[in-house]
C-alpha cells in the first residue's frame, strides 16, 4: 500500500507510455495482418489502407473494445493471492506491457506477422507465475484461450473457403462473370454492414451510453432491424458505385480483369470490416493491463474483482494503434499480403470479411483470440480453394515458427522487466 501511495502516479504515467508502445506494437504488426490482404491484392495501396484503418481501427477500440478487456485483466490472474500486494499486480502488468511491446517491435522490424494475443498472455503468465505464484495463474482460462488459438484460424480458414467457393460458383466459374459479379456482389456488401452493425449495436453502443429497445425481449433480436437497415444502405450504396463500372477489354484477355475490378470495390467495405473488427478485439491486450493499473492505483491499492473501465484509456488504445500502422507496419503487411499466396481482389474479399466475421463472433463472446492467426488461417483457406500447391509453405512454415517462438519470448522478457520495476520501486 505505500509504494502505491508514494509512486501511484508515477506508475500510472509509465503504465500510459508502456500501454502506448504496446499499442504502437499492435498497430506495427496486427493491424498490418489485417490491412495486408488488401493491400496484397492491388484493391488498395498503402496509404488508402492506413486511412480506412485510421478510422475504424479506432471506431471499433472506442466503441466495442469493453467486452475483450475485461477477459484479457480479469480472466487470467487470480487477484486474491495479490490482495495484500497491489504493487505486485502493477509491476507485473507493467512488466507485461513493455515485454509484448518490445517482442512486437522486433518481430515488426523483422517482418514476422505474431500474434499480439501471445505476446500479452505469455507476458502475463510469465510474470504470474514466476514473480507471485504458479496458483496466480488461471490456467483453465489461459487453457480456454490456447483452445481458441486452434479454433480461430480454422473457423477462419472454413468460412474464408466457403465465401470464395461461392464466388467460384456464383460468378467466376459462370459465362458471363461480369454479369453475375454485378449481381452478386451487393449481396455481399448486406452482409459485411450486417455483420458490423450486430456487433456494434450488441456490445458497442454501451460505452457510448446508447440503446436500442423495439420491444422483441432480447438484445439480438432488437438489434437486427437496425443491422438489417445498415445492411441494406451499404449494399444499396454499393450497388450504385458498381452500376458506373463498366466492363472493359482486357489487353491480355484476362475475362476475369473486370470482375476483379468490382471486387475491388468491395474489398473498400471488407477492407473497414476487418479493420473494425480488430479494433473491437485486439486493443485488449493494450489497455487491458492499463484498467488493471489504473484500478489498482486509483482505489489506493485495491485489487477489485470488477472496475469501470475509463474511456480515456481505449482512446489511448485506439491511438497507439493507428499510430503504429501508420509509422511502421508496411513491413508486416508485405508478408501477409504476398508471401503466403497471389491474392487478387476476389480472394482476398473472401479471406479478409471470412477474418473479421470470425473476429467480430470472437470479440462479441468475449474471446482473445489472436487475429493474427485468423488471418493467415483466412488467407490459407482461399488458398486451398485452389488447391494446396497455392500456398507457399516455406512461408507458412515459419509464420507457425514465429507462433510458437512468440509465447517464451513475451514470458521472458516480462519475468526480466519485472523484476527491475520491483527493484527501482520495491
């Protein structure tokens, strides 16, 4: 209790900075994960990319990124044995947050795509179970997680294949692509507003102080009128923009150019998806830690079970975030978007809303999972739509590498950090 009260601001200031630079790591890397696909497929460039993450990387940090941070403070870490010991609980999240941060920046410069998820549970873990005690540790949670880790990428990877196993059908395998694309395609368009617009009013719309009640008993169901309505105006919008498209000739006879040109256009919708998407789930594993030290701190040493979370740090959260993608993570997105597999603009629709579809269930059921893993097992999917010599599996190998080499890493860097903080502090 007194280090808390002698260093409680302090502490709270350098917890702001670590939770940035963990941010900044996010942004680096995962959120490069997630803009890679388009950039990859030639429907975006790098800049356009960064402007539509700039605003629903935040969006969805701001608006539905309460429900993930309360699973990433409270769901791993048993507070009772750190009762009599708050300082403990800050240097450790403290520690966590400069380790992920650090791991992120080197695997960011190297151009390795991990998963931030690892990174802060490893950190987590690591300084748990090292600096208080193996039983602090809620490893039937932390089991829950590593299942999700599995689950993620292949229910990511299953919906990707079926969505461009459609498109395979509906429009690329038909006689005239073009026609059908045209038809087709606002379909698409309903469900990528549908999809965002559940998860937004769902879980969202209570940080904000907003709710919708039309009188059918549950949430969901109140919901879907409003989902259904913003569904309708994105494919209605976008079928306007697709009728000025015209079907150009192709100098190289590719009866696919103009249909790829219209996908295109529709990766724009997928492109803000998946960008919400992430935001909704990842800023967790920034501003999770943070809510734990400014909880702790602000209550005068108590390590309270439950805690509101402020505002102000999932705007800091959203900052970093954005920050980071902007800065540095042209490197990461080269990998994801080229190495793996060619993407074109159709494949790389099919991977990036099958992603963020599997993001936005896992971020409304309160599940870190990593997005990181979703991606690559969205893009792996679209590549065995076309079979398996698609996939380049040098690449693939070590991404699954860098997975498993992520964890040990966050744990032992965060052991190190915490230990000096409980010796500058302790």
């Amino acid at each position: 209790m007194e280090i808390i009260a002698e260093h409680g601001q302090i502490l709270l200031i350098l917890g702001c900075i670590f939770a940035f630079f963990m941010a900044w790591g996010i942004g680096a890397n995962d959120v490069a994960n997630a803009m890679g696909t388009s950039v990859g497929s030639g429907a975006l460039t790098v800049k356009q990319a960064i402007a539509i993450a700039i605003v629903f990387e935040f969006a969805g940090a701001y608006l539905a990124g309460g429900e993930v941070t309360s699973t990433i403070r409270k769901g791993i870490l048993d507070p009772e044995l750190i009762n009599d010991e708050p300082q403990l609980l800050v240097f450790g999240m403290m520690a966590a947050l400069l380790a992920a941060g650090c791991w992120l920046l080197i695997a960011s410069m190297k151009g390795w795509p991990v998963s931030t998820t690892h990174s802060i549970v490893g950190a987590l873990v690591g300084f748990a179970a090292v600096g208080i005690s193996v039983d602090a540790v809620n490893w039937g949670k932390v089991g829950t997680i590593v299942a999700s880790w599995v689950v993620s990428p292949l229910l990511a990877g299953t919906i990707s294949y079926a969505l461009f196993a459609s498109v395979q059908r509906l429009i690329l395998d038909t006689s005239d692509p073009f026609k059908n694309a045209k038809k087709y395609v606002p379909m698409y368009m309903f469900f990528v507003g549908f999809m965002i617009s559940m998860v937004t009013i769902l879980k969202g719309l209570k940080n904000t102080g907003l709710d919708f009640d039309f009188g059918f008993g549950s949430k969901f169901l109140n919901a879907m009128p409003l989902a259904v309505t913003a569904g309708v105006i994105i494919a209605v919008l976008g079928g306007t923009m697709l009728s000025r498209v015209k079907e150009a000739k192709d100098p190289n006879n590719n009866r696919f150019a103009s249909v790829e040109n219209l996908f295109a256009i529709l990766m724009i919708f997928t492109a803000a998806a998946m960008a919400f998407a992430h935001g909704s789930n990842d800023v967790a594993n920034a501003v999770g830690p943070l809510a734990a030290i400014a909880s702790v701190i602000e209550s005068g040493g108590e390590v309270a079970k439950k805690s509101v979370l402020p505002p102000w740090i999932l705007v800091l959260g959203g900052v970093g975030i954005i920050v980071g993608l902007a800065t540095y993570g042209f490197k990461v997105m080269a990998t994801i978007g080229k190495k793996i597999t060619e993407l074109t603009p159709s494949r790389g629709f099919a991977a990036e809303l099958g992603a963020a579809t599997t993001v936005v269930f896992a971020s409304t059921w309160g599940l870190p999972i990593s997005t990181t893993h979703t991606l690559v097992g969205a893009v792996l999917g679209v590549g065995l739509a076309r079979g398996i010599g698609a996939l380049n599996l040098k690449v693939v190998g070590n991404i699954f590498m860098s997975w498993v080499v992520t964890l040990p890493a966050g744990a032992g860097f965060a052991i190190i950090f915490f230990f000096i903080l409980k010796g500058i502090f302790g």
